[in-house]
C-alpha cells in the first residue's frame, strides 16, 4: 500500500525512514528484514524528500502541496506543517535544527533557495538560482550545497553569500551527497549522464565519473578503516 518510494533517511544501521511519493505517508522500514514497521500518514501529498536533524526531528517536502511536514521521529506523528512558497523539492536542514533551506523553481522560469527560520516558522531569505533540485549541509555546518541546472551553488550559511561552480550546460544537477570533512561534495548529473567531484573549498570541480543519463540518488560512504 506505500507505493513509489523515494526519499529516504537512514535512522540507524537498520531503519530508514522513506517519502511514498504516490501516496501521504512517511514510513519506517527495516531494511535487514524487508518489513514495514510503522508510518506516519495523512501528509500532504507525494511526500519527496526526507531529511534528519540531531534534534530528533525529520522533515519531510511536498513539492506540489508547497508544504513541508516536520516530524517527531521517536514518537512518529506530525508535529507541525510548514508552507513554503513555489513547490519546494529539494530540501536540507541543519543539524541543529535552526534553519531549513527548500529548491524552489517553476517550469515557466524563476527560481530560487528559500531559507526558513524553523524557530519562528518563516521565510528568512531567498537567494538565487534557476532551477535547484537537491541540497545538502555539509558535516561542519558551514555550507549549503545545492545542485542547479548548469551550477552548484555554495551557499555560505553565516554570510548567506553564493558561489557557483560551472557543471555544463544543462547538464541538470540532481542528487548531491558530500564527504565527512566536508571538503569534497558529489553531484548526479541526470542530463549529463555523470557524476561530478567538487572541491568546495576552491569551488571547482576535480573529477567526472561516467554514469548513466538520468542518475539521480547519491550517497557517500566513507571506506571502513
């Protein structure tokens, strides 16, 4: 009954949490075992993607609702809707649970990263972009990492300044995972067909890996010592 899963959050080794995008519901499933454990339901519709913060919360975007829904991850029940203006896909938060960032963009032009105050539950700044899609903080707190259209973008959190690295023309920038020292960033790129390296501290790329066009996801694992 929890069809199209797509976003998901990783609670322990065993655990994740995952959006059902054809459905309303957030659910818990033991990855070992092949099983649903719980879910929590009624979210807006085609919940997308899934972030964590250490603060017990998870949120969860519902791009065509232009709702995020933040969630009590121990308790599992919905602790408060937040509305976020022009569909937001992409979202990240930050560990601390202080501040979320959503990709916002319509099909006719325009875009945007949104940043919520998620103290007071509103929209603190927008900053430019054309058509981001997926974001991640990296571990240090320090940056907002966004993959757009031709760019990613580096958002310093303290300043809210911007930097963009060039990925190619329409080479359409998705999914981004990023190293534990937070020195390296990943980027799908779906229309490209490549997975990039970014060194984000001399905001530029250092390495291409072929991958198949349309590839999206990304995650980084750090090599067991």
């Amino acid at each position: 009954g929890y069809r199209n899963p797509h976003g998901v959050a990783f609670l322990s080794d065993s655990v994740a949490l995952v959006g059902t995008l054809a459905g309303t519901s957030a659910v818990y499933v033991d990855v070992r075992n092949g099983r649903v454990l719980r879910a929590v339901d009624g979210l807006p519709e085609h919940p997308y993607v899934v972030k964590l913060t250490a603060t017990g919360r998870a949120y969860v975007s519902s791009p065509h609702s232009s709702k995020i829904s933040e969630i009590d991850v121990a308790a599992a029940r919905v602790t408060r809707t937040i509305g976020i203006p022009d569909d937001p896909a992409g979202i990240a938060v930050s560990a601390d649970g202080k501040e979320l960032y959503a990709a916002v963009w319509r099909e006719s032009g325009g875009g945007g990263i949104t940043i919520v105050d998620l103290d007071r539950a509103v929209v603190a700044a927008t900053l430019p972009a054309t058509q981001p899609r997926r974001m991640a903080v990296t571990a240090d707190g320090k940056l907002v990492v966004v993959s757009d259209r031709h760019h990613m973008r580096l958002v310093d959190r303290a300043s809210r300044q911007v930097r963009s690295v060039a990925l190619g023309q329409n080479a359409g920038g998705s999914g981004v995972a990023c190293t534990p020292d937070s020195t390296r960033c990943y980027v799908a790129l779906s229309q490209a067909g490549e997975v990039v390296e970014v060194d984000v501290i001399a905001a530029r790329v250092v390495r291409r890996f072929a991958a198949q066009r349309g590839v999206d996801g990304i995650a980084y694992v750090a090599a067991p010592r």
